[in-house]
C-alpha cells in the first residue's frame, strides 16, 4: 500500500507541475485538482486489488488496464516506460519542464515512435530525426493558436503524439484511424495539411498576411525538408515572402541528405562551438535591433551610404554563414544557422530570440538533423534512401510488384535500344529503379520533387534524339500539367509517361491517391492513354511506348498490391495492337468492359453472376485513347446492359466511351449504360481491399450493379452484405 501510495503521489506532482503552469482558471484548477484525487484512489484501490488477486489477473494484463494507452491485443504490453511522456497530453504540458526533461522526453518519444511505428509499418525515421526539432517548437510556441505548418507528413509522427494523438498512433493509415499526414480535419493543431511537399511556407506565408490584415498577433511557423527544397514552389514562396516582409519562421530540416552521392562527398554545413555561438548571436534580439537601426541611419545618410552599408552586410554575414545561405538573404529572408537539430537547448535558444521580437520579417532558420536518420524506410514511392541501396540490395527486394514489372520491362528494352533513358520525379524514388540505375547509371536521372522540370526535361531529351520514360507517381503527376500540355502534347513531342501510384493506394489515402490521371491525361488531343490488366499487358505497354517516336504516351502502373504472377521471360509477352481491346469472357446478359486492373474485378464478378445463371461477358478495354470503337459496338449491338468500370474519377474512360456510344447513336436503341468509378469524395486510408469495398469497386459491387440493372434488386442487396 505504501510503495503504491509513493508512485501515485509522485505521479500527481509531476502532473500537477505541469498543468498549474498553464494559464487556466481558478475553477479549472481545482475541478483538475480533484480529478486527479480521483484517479489517485482509483489507481490505489486497482493495486491493492491486484495484491489481493494475483491469481486472477496477472500482472501483464494489469498494465493493460492502467495503462495511458488502449490495450489493443497486447500490442503495447512489452512498450518501455515513459513516465515524462505520460503526463505530457497536450504541448501546453512542455512549459514547465526543465531542459533535462526535454531531453528524457525526446529519448520517449523516439522510443514510442520507434515501438508502434515498427509494429505498424509507415516509415518512420525521419520522424526520428525531427523529435528534438518538435519538442522546441511546441515548448516555444502556443499551438493552436500559433500556427505550426509541416511540409512532409513523415516528419510529423512527434507533433502528433505530442497533440493528443498519442493514443491513436498504433491506427495510423489504418481504415477508420489516424492519418499518416496532418490533417485539419483531425486536429486543432495541424493548421495546413501535408503529403505533397512544398506548400507549407506559400500557406504560411498566407496565413501570415491574412493575420496582419486583421490585425492579429499569432507566430506561423513552417517546417520544410531539403527534399522540398528541390521543388520551385519552394522559391516562389520565399520570394513573395521577402517582398511582401510579413513575420513568420521557415525552419529547414536540412537531414544532409541529397540524391546525388557526388554531391553528399562535397563540403557540408558543420556544427560546432562556433557555429553555435554565431546562431545565438544572429537570432539575438540586440544583434538584429542593432542590424535594423543601422539600415534605418545609412538610408537618412542616404541612397549611396545605404548601397554600401548592404553590401558590407552582405559581405560580412557571408564569411560566417554556410556556403549557399546568401541565396535565401537574397530571396529576402533572413538566415540564421546552422543549428545543431539534436541540441535542445540550442534550438530553445534561437527559437526563443526569433520569437520575441514583433517586426523583423522572414526568418530562415538553418537546423541540421542527423544524416542516417534524415532517410525514411523504402515504402511505395515515400521518401527512402533509393540511389544508396546497392544493386545486390535490390535484387533480393524485388517481390513483385507492377514497379518491378515496369522497371524490368525498360531494362529489356534499353537493352535493346541504347537511346532510352529514364527521368524520375516525385517525393524518393521507389527502390526498383536502382536495378536500371546499376545497369545504366549514365541513363536514369532522379530530379526528385521538381515535375514540372522533370517532364519539360523530358520533352527536351526527345526533342535531342533520345526516347524517354518519365516515370512519375499519378499524383505528383498533377503538379506538371501544364507542361504536359504546352510542352508535350501540344507540340507532339514523343515522351512516354509511366504513370506510378495509380488508383487507390491503400495506406497513404487521400493525399497519394492516382485517381484523376486517367481524366487529365485522355482529354488531351495527341496522348495515347493505356492501362495494363495485369503484368503481361504491363510488359507489351512499354514495348508500345519504346516504339511510340510521332506522339505522347502514357500508361499506368498501379501502386498497391502485387502482380497476379511471378512474370515469365519478357520476350514471351503477345504483342498488343493500338487501340485493340480484347474479349476474355462471352455471354449474352450483360457485358462488362473493364479498364485497367479492373479488368480482374470485373472477373470476379462475372464468377459470382455465373453462380445465379447469369451468363456475362467480361472485354478488356486496354485503351482509353483511342477507343476501340468496333469493342464498343459490338458489345452494345450484343448486349442490353453495358457497364463501364475503372480505378479513375468522373470524366475518365467511361466518359469516352459514353461520348463515343452517344454520338453513335448507340443509346438510342435498347442499350443501356451504366459507369462504376471513383465516387465524388476522397477515399481514406486504409487497405487496399478496404478501399475498393468503400469505392463501390469489388467483384461483389460489380456484381449488385449488374443485378440491380436486371431488376433482381433483392439478389443484388444479398451479395453486399
């Protein structure tokens, strides 16, 4: 009784300590302070309890009912104690703990983050390399009402714990749990959402103005990667940020990392004493006050004074700042660094000076996190150390997936035609792509999250003699549609686009989710747009698209789940003809026309309609544009009940058949058309069979839609449940 009346106290004080530092009201303190005397008996009565039950209940399950976090099938049971961070609910509980305590916490954190992340399966590292970061800005600034804006949702798995999520963290990308990126639908906290990168200081910076014009007084602070460094978005933002010279604090998470190994060998950013001293002298209220009035004096003087007083500035601060830290003096903001990222107290420090003074502009503030924990794991197309990974790596970690298919499929064609090279764009590149890359290391070219770069790139590669595939994730794809159009389709150059990530992608949800490329991509006038079923037609794609020298083409590649197959030898593949679809099943009730994989589902269903004697015909579309308009016919001249289905949004492959079959005049008659596609809404995380079941997308929705349209409503009600 004694020993459990000692932990409980201890217990109360910690928490006491933290919560009667924030500024709450008299009454709230004490409805707090008896509160907590309740939790205090009741943990007293459980272990006196458990002394007097031993044989009932054993100490293993006990802790699963005490503990902070659910129990949820043991899967915290074997977790290493984390006495700072239980008390720590919400970041206003970080203000009076002492800088010892911060660093006890960020050790729990890491650890937390590295139990439940490496039971769950998101990558995680680079949330590793930011918990130190995290705590600094929480415990200096006032979220919610401060804005705090991340770029990169793998870096946000502390600002979440530490936001009241923590107990959420095991449903991380699981249907119905937490995101894997911040959301404002999830929380106060998160004040912008992240996954693409890059966006974080153009919305900051809007944040920022609008606050000024209502004349407000909250911080914005954003969080950037030296991965979204790469994209242009990134220097747009800084530039309007230096002219329009609105407060706010970009903060660069520089992991040291870069896509180039030649480049990572080069000089970079050192921390040291030094160093340290002369970002605490930067950041220093009297340095900057005095930095502002001698600008203020040298302009009175006047403009002659002023020019030289600039450049002497800009000459001086260039001796002592990191090579290339002058470019972000000149896009307007102000530099302090490098910081060492793993020092709490020096990250305290310098945030604390930024933070105390009202009118100073765009602040860039240089933190250096460690290297091996910059890099996030491998995972579908998410940041991983890609280029690093040595070819045997690879080899053994191909387990087929359409990625390993496609890169496979390239490799026999480059081997055949010294002409083809690679371009790829996007947030990491996916780990299949160092087999070509240590085959034909002079013909890959990684520009990371730089799209638009990547495809005009690619245009100009054409336009010189080569033949490239511009491999790009559907939904980075977005980012480069106008160069799409004005400097590919529009001018007829041949580049082939392999569109990765296509569809629905499981865990990564809504933020990664390839559902509009079919749509953007079929409305242009010169593009061939295609969608392999399966491996083999995967395969033959490529081969069309390495043959393909008068227009554009693109064709996907699904991002989730495996191959139907263990592929054979590629010289094995049937050729396919442009615009040739194909008939795999004949019936005479209805006919499916399936696109892409979901050509499989539309098999599925045509399986469980067999079973109630309904006889289905079931064709392969392959091709978008064009359409194989003679498919089209003879399926709705055959059959009463056509339905198009497709792993895309509105305005995709069923809008092209629909237009074509209207001014045709096919629907005149008895056909009757039906399209299954992605629903108007984002589709949230979860597995990929979770996902197509909520799209409305399995066998057995394709079934029901075939059963509804021949009026067996009630059969059709059956299958679904």
């Amino acid at each position: 009784m004694g020993l459990a009346s000692a932990s409980s106290w201890s217990h109360f004080s910690l928490r006491s300590r933290l919560f009667l530092h924030s500024e709450c009201s008299l009454q709230q303190s004490k409805f707090y302070f008896f509160e907590v005397a309740k939790q205090l008996k009741d943990e007293i009565f459980k272990t006196n309890l458990h002394t007097e039950s031993m044989s009932s209940y054993s100490r293993k399950g006990l802790c699963g009912q005490v503990a902070a976090l659910p129990d949820a099938d043991d899967f915290f049971s074997d977790k290493a104690p984390t006495p700072i961070l239980d008390m720590v609910d919400t970041p206003i509980h970080l203000k009076n703990l002492s800088i010892k305590e911060l660093k006890q916490l960020a050790e729990e954190i890491c650890s937390e983050i590295s139990f439940i992340m490496s039971k769950s399966g998101p990558p995680f590292k680079a949330s590793l390399a930011v918990v130190e970061l995290t705590i600094a800005i929480h415990y200096v600034f006032n979220a919610p009402v401060d804005k705090i804006l991340w770029d990169i949702g793998d870096q946000t798995y502390a600002h979440k714990i530490l936001t009241g999520r923590r107990s959420l963290m095991h449903t991380i990308m699981q249907k119905n749990g937490i995101s894997g990126f911040t959301s404002r639908r999830e929380s106060e906290y998160d004040a912008f959402g992240a996954g693409h990168g890059c966006n974080s200081i153009s919305a900051g910076l809007g944040m920022a103005v609008a606050r000024d014009i209502k004349g407000k007084k909250d911080r914005v602070v954003t969080v950037i990667s030296n991965w979204s460094t790469m994209a242009g978005q990134v220097y747009e933002a800084m530039g309007n940020a230096g002219y329009l010279d609105s407060n706010m604090v970009v903060i660069l998470n520089d992991s040291r990392h870069s896509l180039h190994p030649k480049q990572e060998e080069g000089v970079k950013p050192t921390i040291n004493a030094l160093s340290s001293t002369l970002s605490k002298l930067q950041s220093s209220k009297s340095f900057r006050r005095f930095r502002e009035a001698a600008k203020v004096v040298t302009k009175r003087i006047g403009k002659g004074m002023h020019e030289w007083a600039a450049k002497f500035d800009e000459f001086a601060r260039g001796m002592v700042v990191p090579l290339g830290a002058t470019l972000f003096e000149e896009l307007g903001l102000y530099y302090i660094g490098p910081v060492d990222g793993t020092s709490i107290e020096d990250l305290i420090c310098v945030l604390n000076e930024v933070a105390s003074l009202d009118s100073t502009g765009p602040v860039l503030i240089h933190v250096i996190t460690e290297a091996e924990q910059g890099l996030a794991d491998i995972t579908n197309g998410t940041l991983n150390s890609g280029l690093l990974a040595s070819p045997d790596t690879v080899s053994c970690k191909l387990s087929g997936t359409f990625n390993d298919c496609l890169v496979k499929a390239i490799i026999a064609e480059a081997e055949k035609d010294k002409d083809i090279v690679v371009v790829h764009a996007g947030m990491g590149i996916d780990a299949s792509l160092n087999l070509f890359q240590s085959k034909f290391p002079e013909r890959i070219f990684d520009v990371g999250m730089a799209e638009q770069h990547a495809v005009t790139f690619a245009a100009g590669l054409s336009c010189g003699g080569l033949k490239p595939f511009c491999i790009i994730p559907s939904t980075f794809l977005q980012r480069a549609y106008d160069q799409i159009i004005e400097d590919v389709d529009l001018q007829n150059v041949p580049v082939r686009f392999a569109v990765t990530s296509a569809g629905l992608v499981g865990p990564d949800g809504p933020t990664k989710c390839g559902a509009f490329d079919i749509a953007f991509m079929a409305c242009l006038p010169n593009m061939i747009v295609m969608a392999p079923a399966d491996e083999d037609e995967l395969i033959s794609m490529v081969g069309i698209a390495a043959n393909t020298n008068d227009r554009p083409v693109c064709f996907r590649c699904p991002g989730v789940g495996s191959i139907s197959g263990i592929f054979g030898p590629l010289c094995s593949v049937t050729p396919i003809e442009v615009g040739k679809g194909e008939i795999l099943v004949e019936g005479r009730d209805v006919a499916l026309l399936g696109y892409g994989v979901m050509v499989q589902n539309c098999i599925k269903a045509q399986s469980l309609l067999a079973e109630l004697n309904i006889q289905v015909t079931v064709a392969n579309a392959r091709f978008c544009k064009p359409l194989d308009i003679e498919l089209v016919r003879k399926l709705c001249r055959e059959h009463e009940f056509l339905i198009t289905v497709e792993e895309g949004s509105i305005g995709g492959f069923g809008s092209h058949v629909a237009q074509f079959i209207a001014l045709d005049g096919l629907l005149d008659g008895r056909t009757k058309w039906r399209p299954i596609v992605l629903p108007d809404n984002y589709i949230e995380h979860g597995t990929l069979i979770e996902q197509l079941d909520t799209a409305g997308l399995s066998g057995h929705h394709i079934a029901a839609t075939a059963l509804r349209l021949l009026g067996r409503n009630r059969e059709a009600l059956m299958l679904l449940r």
